[in-house]
C-alpha cells in the first residue's frame, strides 16, 4: 500500500471516529436533536436533612423510601411516601446542600432528552449580600417525576446560579 493510500485511510477513519464522539458522546452540539419533556413536581423543597450537594437519578423503590427518610427524618409524622410505579417512572432529584440562611432556592425549570441522555436544567437562587434574611439552616431541593419516557438513558445536569439583589 502506498504511504498516500495509507495516509487518506488514517484521515477517513479519523473523521469516522470524530463524527462516532460528536453524535455518541456530546450530542447536545447540535447534531441529534432534543426534545423538551414534561415533569411533575414530587417534593418543592419541604424537607430538610439533606445536607450535601447532589443530584439522582432515582430508579428503584428502596432507593427512593430511604432518601425520603432522609429527607423527613426530623419530621413528626414523617410524610407518607410518594408512590412511583418505576416502571415506567424516573425521579430526578437535585440537592443544593446545607446553607446557613433563608433565601436559598433550588428550581428544576426543564428537562430534555435525546436518544442518548437526559439534560436537566437546574436554576440555583442565591440572595445578595443586601437581602435581608434568617439566620436558619436551609437544605434546599427539587424533586420531580418523569413517566413514559426511557428509562435506561444517561442523566446530566446543568446548573444556572442566580445572586438576587435586595435592595
């Protein structure tokens, strides 16, 4: 094989594997499309207790009754749980963590899928230095519900922080 025969196949396949990450790896560059998807909110934020930053997926019942234990553990009565047929329903729940004040809010405003991945969009409200707050300890949240959609598919997460002025 001549080294120009060899040179345009290293090219055609470097293109095969470029264009093979672009549309598997990072769809949201515009090449698969996404499609917004509805939710339903399962908890606001009325809890507390859940003093690290994280987000689920959430796809089983055990996995579910023990956050929401978690969740309302000081609380008495503890709430009855959310029922969540997850067969064909996915909780996705995003925690901001422990904050020392009131003014803190944590707001899943949209979610999309492609045929790969969920994105889910995450408003993080913070209050300025101006806000006149309470000196309490917050865990703000966001708990929703997703049905009749995949439920095998990847979940991201994309966060907006918000400081809002008090004045």
């Amino acid at each position: 094989m001549k080294a120009s025969s060899r040179a345009l196949t290293g090219i055609v396949i470097c293109i095969i594997l470029a264009a093979s990450f672009l549309i598997f790896v990072e769809p949201t560059l515009g090449i698969l499309p996404s499609t917004e998807i509805s939710f339903e909110t399962i908890d606001p934020g009325g809890g507390y207790n859940y003093a690290e930053r994280a987000n689920f997926a959430i796809r089983d019942t055990v996995t579910w009754e023990n956050l929401w234990a978690d969740l309302y553990s000081g609380h008495h009565p503890v709430p009855e749980v959310p029922t969540i047929d997850f067969t064909t329903e996915l909780l996705i729940a995003v925690f901001q963590g422990e904050r020392s004040s009131s003014g803190y809010l944590t707001i899943i405003t949209k979610i999309t899928m492609t045929i790969t991945h969920y994105t889910v969009y995450v408003d993080e409200i913070h209050p300025g230095e101006d806000c006149i707050i309470l000196t309490v300890m917050t865990y703000p949240y966001h708990i929703v519900k997703i049905g009749n959609q995949p439920l095998n598919l990847l979940v991201r997460f994309v966060y907006n922080t918000t400081v809002y002025d008090c004045e």
